[in-house]
C-alpha cells in the first residue's frame, strides 16, 4: 500500500481542514504523555484511577474556560456528529410533554437532519446560505417545538449565522437553541445566547475520536438512552488530554491566524473567478468563517475535478462535506439555490504557506479546462 500524504509534505497541501485538521504539535505530546499516565480506569478509587480521574478533570476544565461555560455543564462523546445528536436527542426527550418538534435551518449538518428526522421543521436560507431569522422566530413560536438548531457558520461555505438574533427570538417563545459550533469553536467565539452547543476535537486540531456536548444549567436534557445502560460513549482519556491541550494551543494563535488565512481565502475568492470561465463563488462575501472558500465549476464533474486536484497535489472536499463519500448533491447547496457541478470546498488550516495557495492558483485553471475538454466542453 502506498505511504499515506503528508499534510505538510512539499510535494502535496492538505486543504480540508472543515473536515479535519491536522493533530497539533501539542497534542502530539499531551497524547503520549497522556497514554503513559492516564491508562487507568478514571472511576476507580486506587491512585491510578484517582491520577486518571484529575487528567481527566483537568481537561474538562480547560475545555470548559475555552467555551467560557462551567466544567460540569460538558459532556464528552466519541465525535461531533455524536455530540450533535445527543443535543437534539435529548432534548427532544427533556421536553416531551412540551412536544418533540426540531426547528432548524435547511443547511445544517446531515447529523441534525438524521436526529431530527421526522419531527423536522425547516427554515430556509437566502442565495449566502443564511438562515431567514424572521421565519425561524415565527416556527419556533408555534405549538410543541422541544428545539431550535442554527449551526454558528455553515461548514460547507463558511457563512455565519445570525446566531445573536435567532437566540433573542428562541429566548422570547421559551424554545432552547443547539448550536453546532463545530467549525468556529478554537477559531473564533459564539455569540451568547444559546443553551446547548456541539464541537469536534478533530476540527480545531486535536485526535479524532472526541465530539464536545454542552447543555447549560437549566436546560431540560434527558440522557435519550434507557436508564438501565451505561452511558455508550466511553471517553478515550488519552485523546481528551490532547484535545484540551490542542485547543488551548490554537486559542493563543487564533487572531494571528485568522488574520492570515482569511487574506489567504480572499486572494482564492478574487482569483479563482479571473481565471477559470463560468465558476460561482458561494457563500457570504464578508460575514464568514476566515478559513472556508466554496466555488462550483458549470460544465465539470465533482468527482472529477476531485480526482484531479488530488492528482496535482491537492486534498479538497467536493460537494457536501456530510456526504462527499457518495458525491452525492449537497442538501446545503440546493438549499441556497446555487450552482452544485463541479464544488471545490478549500478549507485552511494554519500551516498552509503561501506557496500552496500560489500553486493551488496555478493549477487549477488547467485541470478545469482538461476536465471540460474530456467532456466535450471547449470554447468557453
């Protein structure tokens, strides 16, 4: 089998961090010191267990001073799309004599959709991808809505959401708010007002394998598995330890790397169009995560273009992010009304160099046209 790519390595550039980003440093180091000392069971009374049992305090705490909440208001699961369906699971569960109705906006995440399933209300979002505030006030205040579910910025196209005026209105018909945080927590803040938020550790540069559930003091939540069970979602100590530890290292750099990304997104938003025929860039122009660019290619097939990219040297999404395994057309993109052939989703992580983007610019050009040539397409 071959070597996987290294994300660093000079000959490729790893552009999916919305997917997942690269483990940092940091938690490289706190994984393997963590493995060494935090093997023991955390509920056994022993000194090992006791010593596993304060790591794994420790990293709750710190977690919990990173979102600004309190330490036994975080719940650890094994991933964020776990952390998301719990919110809505039990809350719908909290609130059953209320009724069980989701409220959410039409370009959330596929794991609210799925937790939502039949008890889904959705609201829609205009051309940006931004949800219709006015609509979802007015959904959320009718009869047997156990929750509302606004994501804080979109993970496929980067737009924020109004999350400051949809929790005023949640908060006026006495409807909580699951905000899936997943793309912005380690990069920038929420905005308060919510009563439950969602994040991943894989996305802020910590070890796959923890998703973060924050339910506030307050909040009507019932663990939605029968009483007689174990909680299912066994926390990896180890990988909590190093999850804390990446965080609190992304935090102390977050400005300046915000700052350098998104003049790194806004040179891809400005060139991509000069240099490539019939492409739409999508997403909010200015109110955006600064590290997400999404543009579709008319006349191209996203597998395609997929595999090119990934033959020059580039790792893209295509599509949905949710559903890039199957290619399948992006419940987000059809949501906004906007071009879905050919969509490149480049997400930067902060040890992209400019040398990347400046390639990836170079390159892509012609890897859209011999896509369109294969197909017939020339002349454009």
């Amino acid at each position: 089998m071959p070597a996987k790519a290294n994300p660093h390595d000079a000959a490729r550039a790893y552009f999916d961090a919305a997917a997942a980003a690269p483990l940092h440093a940091v938690a490289k180091e706190a994984l393997v010191a963590a493995y060494a000392d935090g093997w023991a069971d955390p509920s056994k009374i022993y000194a090992e267990g006791r010593k596993a049992a304060q790591l794994l305090d420790a990293a709750r705490a710190t977690i919990a001073d990173a979102l600004r909440v309190r330490a036994d208001e975080v719940i650890f699961c094994t991933s964020g799309s776990r952390a998301a369906e719990l919110a809505i699971a039990g809350t719908r569960a909290g609130r059953r004599r209320i009724g069980d109705l989701v409220v959410h906006s039409a370009v959330e995440h596929s794991s609210v959709l799925r937790a939502a399933a039949e008890a889904a209300v959705g609201v829609p979002v205009d051309r940006s991808g931004r949800v219709d505030a006015v609509a979802l006030a007015a959904a959320v205040n009718e009869p047997g809505v156990a929750v509302a579910a606004v994501q804080s910025a979109n993970h496929e196209v980067g737009t924020r959401q109004p999350i400051a005026e949809v929790a005023a209105a949640c908060a006026a018909a006495g409807v909580p708010l699951f905000v899936d945080a997943a793309q912005s927590v380690g990069r920038e803040p929420v905005p308060a007002g919510w009563s439950l938020l969602s994040a991943s550790a894989v996305k802020w540069g910590g070890p796959a394998g923890l998703g973060v559930l924050v339910v506030r003091k307050g909040v009507r939540y019932a663990k939605p598995w029968p009483v007689d069970r174990v909680d299912p979602d066994v926390v990896n100590l180890p990988v909590a330890v190093a999850a804390a530890a990446a965080l609190r290292a992304v935090l102390a750099t977050a400005d300046a790397d915000n700052a350098r990304l998104a003049a790194l997104v806004d040179r891809i938003r400005h060139a991509v169009p000069e240099t490539v025929p019939d492409v739409e860039v999508i997403g909010h122009p200015d109110d955006r995560l600064p590290h997400i660019v999404t543009f579709s290619c008319l006349y191209v097939d996203g597998e395609a273009l997929l595999h090119g990219l990934d033959r020059a040297g580039f790792a893209v999404s295509s599509g949905s992010s949710c559903t890039a395994s199957t290619l399948q057309p992006s419940h987000v993109l059809e949501a906004m009304g906007v071009l879905s052939h050919g969509n490149v989703r480049v997400s930067l992580h902060p040890g992209v160099r400019e040398s990347d983007v400046d390639r990836f610019l170079a390159v892509l050009p012609g890897v859209v046209a011999g896509i369109r040539a294969e197909a017939g397409v020339v002349g454009l």
